[in-house]
C-alpha cells in the first residue's frame, strides 16, 4: 500500500486512527507540574453561602465527608486550609444556613466532618465543597454518591496559587 | 373472555398502572426531608408520566367504553393537565433550588437527566401547539407534526425518569415507562405515521 495516492480507504482509516487516539487520552499535553489543578465541577457552587462558620460537625452527624487538599506542581499537602461543605441531609436541604459548615485541613493536608446523612435530592445523592479563602484560586465540587445508602464520601482538591 | 370482562380487566390494570406509582412515591421515605413545594413538584413530574401512557391509549381509541369521539375529547383534557404538570414541576423544582434548575434549563447542568427533562418540556409544549394550531394546519401536517413531537416527549421523558434517583420505586418507575413507550408505539404503528413521512407520489 502507498500514501502516494490515498484513497477513500486510507482517509478512513487514518482518520479514524486518530480519533482513537485523541479520544483515548493517549495524547495528553506536556505538563511543566507534576499534580495537576482540580477544576470547579458543573454545578459545583450551586447553593453556596459564602462565610459558613467553622465547626466541630454539621448537625447530629452520622455521615463522614472526608478529602486532602494538595498544591498544584509538587503535590505537598497543604495544611490549614479552610474547606467549606453543604448538601441535602436529613437535617436540612442544601440552601438552608443549619446545612452548611466549614473545617481545616490538618498537618497532612486532611479533612473530615462529621454531618447529617446525604440523601438523594435533584436526583442524585450528592455532596458540595467549596475552597474559597483566596490564597489559591477557588474551586466548587460536588461529588456524587455511589449509593444512595453510603454513610461517606470523599473529594479531594489540588490547588493553585491565585 | 366476555367483552365486560375484558374492559373489567382493562380498566383495573390502567387504574393500578396510573395510581400505583403515584402511591409509591406518596409514600417515599424521601418526602420526610423534603418540603412541600418540592414534593408537589416530584409528585407533578410522577403524574406527566402517568399521563404519557393515557394520552396515546385515548388517542388510538383503545380505551374499551369510550368512542374514539369521547376519547379524542378526553384527550384534549389530560393533554392541558399535562401542561400544567410539567409547568409544576419545574416551577416547583425552580422554586426548591434555583441555581439547579438554571443549570437545568441552559443545558449546564452535572446531571444528563435534567437535560433529557428540559428537552421534554420543550417537545411537550410544542405538541400542545400544535393541537392547539389544528385547526389552522392540514390534517397531515397536524398528524405529522403531533406525532414526531409526542414520540420525542415520551422518549426523553423515559430517559429523564429512569436516570433519576427519587421518589418513585423502581419497579413501579420501569413499569410504568415501558407501558408509555409501548402505548405510544402502539398507537403511532396503527395510525399508520410513518407513511407520512414517505414523500407523497405526485
């Protein structure tokens, strides 16, 4: 077979080769840092209240929201950071104030809060966070539950300096 | 089988079909954390439903008692109440969490079922145009046009309510969907539609 001439055959396959190829993620950028920045998921600020006090838990708690927060590059954990959680619980829906929290990172870049039961609501048990104190640039996420029935979920940030 | 008892048996498995899975998500465990406006809006979104399976069975006539004239009008009804639901629903769900229903409506949503929803709303109120246009259209644009909008609502309207996780059982959900998709099947195949989409022979 020549390339000289390429017939509808050729075409065909050549460009189907590459849409594989883009498509699997065989390509990727080059990356000057390691860790990649986690991104803002759609939907992610949805219901957000900007300010949510820190607390020792979210109402009588029962459900585990846990994660680390990384920076962007090397990758260090990044202690001391303030990450902010809200979703739709057996105590509250999303927008009430009682449904919102907020803890701090760790020495090891490590969160948890302890908060009432996630259960489905907008058709999906899922969970909200935000990080928005400003050293690094915001970023919302809102994690979906495997099952309905999970008593924890878990998110994890990178982020990058603002 | 005595025609009396076939429309017995009929009547009583349509009744169970409709009322079934509204009682099922009457009874959601979900509701207790919910507030009213949000479980009239599911409940709406659960009726529209129940209403895709008796649309095509009052527009194909195979409800037994009922003349194709009297079904046909009855048709007109629950295609209002349809409208009404579908506008309760979002109104409802828009009033429960507004920035989730923004994201819905502009197809930004992290959900693929709120956009098959929002695809359904838009379909539902234009096959209400169009009834509502009939007598300005000829009985085949009509035809034509009612029947490519409603295959469209109850398509994605099925999409929308299996991928959701809510109030309605799963048994009752899938049942209920499959009994809507194979009316409305039913009914297009024996109006015989798809000869309207052949190009007429000069």
């Amino acid at each position: 077979m020549t390339f000289d001439h390429p017939n509808r055959r050729t075409v065909l396959a050549g460009a189907g080769a590459m849409i594989l190829t883009a498509a699997n993620g065989l390509i990727v950028p080059a990356r000057a840092q390691g860790v990649a920045p986690t991104p803002s998921m759609r939907g992610g600020a949805n219901n957000y209240r900007p300010g949510a006090p820190i607390v020792e838990s979210i109402g009588g708690g029962g459900f585990l929201m846990t994660g680390t927060v990384r920076r962007a590059g090397d990758g260090a954990p990044l202690p001391n950071q303030r990450i902010q959680i809200w979703a739709h619980t057996t105590e509250g829906h999303e927008r009430d104030p009682q449904s919102h929290g907020a803890t701090l990172t760790d020495a090891n870049g490590q969160f948890q809060m302890d908060m009432p039961q996630i259960v489905p609501a907008f058709g999906q048990a899922h969970g909200h966070l935000a990080y928005d104190s400003g050293d690094f640039q915001t970023v919302f996420l809102r994690p979906v539950m495997a099952s309905a029935r999970d008593t924890s979920l878990q998110a994890d940030f990178v982020l990058q300096p603002a | 089988m005595t025609p009396r008892i076939k429309s017995a048996l009929l009547w009583g498995g349509l009744a169970a079909a409709l009322g079934g899975p509204v009682a099922v998500a009457a009874t959601s465990p979900l509701l207790e954390w919910r507030q009213p406006v949000y479980i009239a809006a599911g409940l709406a979104g659960v009726i529209g439903l129940s209403c895709l399976l008796l649309q095509p069975l009052l527009a194909g006539g195979l409800l037994p008692g009922l003349g194709m004239r009297r079904s046909r009008y009855v048709h007109r009804f629950i295609g209002v109440g349809l409208l009404v639901a579908v506008l309760v629903h979002v109104g409802g769900l828009w009033i429960t969490s507004p920035p989730d229903v923004v994201d819905a409506l502009t197809f930004t949503s992290a959900t693929s079922f709120s956009a098959w929803g929002v695809i359904a709303m838009w379909a539902t109120f234009a096959a209400a145009l169009v009834a509502a246009l009939r007598p300005r259209l000829s009985p085949r644009r009509f035809r034509l046009g009612h029947s490519a909008l409603v295959a469209v609502v109850v398509l994605t309207t099925v999409v929308h309510a299996a991928l959701i996780d809510g109030t309605m059982g799963t048994v009752s959900k899938w049942m209920l969907c499959a009994l809507a998709l194979a009316a409305t099947a039913k009914v297009l195949a024996d109006l015989r539609v798809w000869r309207l989409f052949m190009r007429r022979r000069a």
